[in-house]
C-alpha cells in the first residue's frame, strides 16, 4: 500500500468517529413529547421523536445507551446515527419532515406512443384471441419496435387514462 492509501484508511477511520451529542431544549422536548402523546403523525415521524428523547444529553432528559434504543424500538445503529446527524446539521423540524424526493422519472410513453398503443389495442386480436390482453399489448409494442420496453402495468394506465375499454 502506498502513502496515499493509509492516509485515506486513517481519514475513512476519522470520519466514521464522529459523535453526534444532542442537547435538546426544554421547548423541543415539549413538542417531540406531544408528538409522542397525541395526534396522527407518520411512523417515521414517531420513530425519529423516540431515538431523538432517547439519545438526548441535555438537562431535560433521561439518557439511554444507542443499543437499548436499537433493542425497544427494533432499528439498526446506523439509524441512530443518521437521525442525530440530521438534528444537528439540519434542525428539529427537517429531522421530523420526509424529505421531498428530486428523482427524476423518464417518461416511456409520450403522445406518439400512446396513439400506437390505441391503435394496436383497437386492431384485431392474434390468432387464438377474442381480445387483447394487457401482456399482449406491451409484448407487441415492444415487438413492433415502438417501445424499447414497456409493462403491462404501463399499457394499462396509458389505457385507463384514455378511458378504453378492451372489453368492448
């Protein structure tokens, strides 16, 4: 190994020992323990306010070890870590929300694809069929060329959002 390589395995060793203390306020545990005691809130939410209590240093709090937290509320180490790394980097109120999700989905069926997949579905049926089937439809699109691929699933949202009826 060279030099540059034990002193990126001594930086990796740095990073991952990184202690995350939180310190709640009294305000802040007053409004994880309402979220605790009333209300609808997702699992997320209740699992977050839980670890946060828990792992709480401050004056207001009863500190419990990371593996009693693992063990009541039956979630990893990593989980904890995660949890307090966002408090303290990101605050209460982004450590409690679900983060929006900035995936982008490509879209497989646009408007031209969608007027094949109309036509085919109003053509005759195979050999052997009185109509077509879903399957079929997406095999055959995908057969003809018009989609590289393409799911049944697909084929029937594209079908349901032009109100076709294959039973017709």
């Amino acid at each position: 190994m060279t030099h540059i390589s034990y002193l990126l395995l001594y930086l990796q060793k740095k990073l991952q020992m990184i202690r995350y203390t939180i310190k709640l306020t009294k305000s802040e545990v007053e409004e994880l323990m309402s979220i605790i005691r009333k209300g609808s809130h997702t699992t997320q939410t209740y699992r977050t306010a839980y670890i946060l209590l828990n792992c709480d240093e401050g004056k207001y709090a009863d500190k419990v070890t990371n593996e009693q937290v693992c063990k009541v509320l039956k979630i990893g180490m990593r989980t904890i870590d995660r949890v307090k790394k966002k408090f303290i980097e990101e605050g209460l109120e982004a450590t409690l929300e679900r983060r929006a999700t900035n995936r982008v989905y490509d879209k497989k069926v646009d408007g031209d694809v969608e007027a094949k997949l109309v036509t085919l579905c109003c053509s005759e049926p195979p050999k052997g069929r009185s109509k077509w089937s879903l399957r079929l439809l997406a095999d055959k699109m995908v057969e003809l060329n018009y989609v590289e691929s393409i799911s049944y699933v697909t084929v029937r949202e594209v079908l349901k959002k032009t109100n076709l009826n294959l039973g017709k």
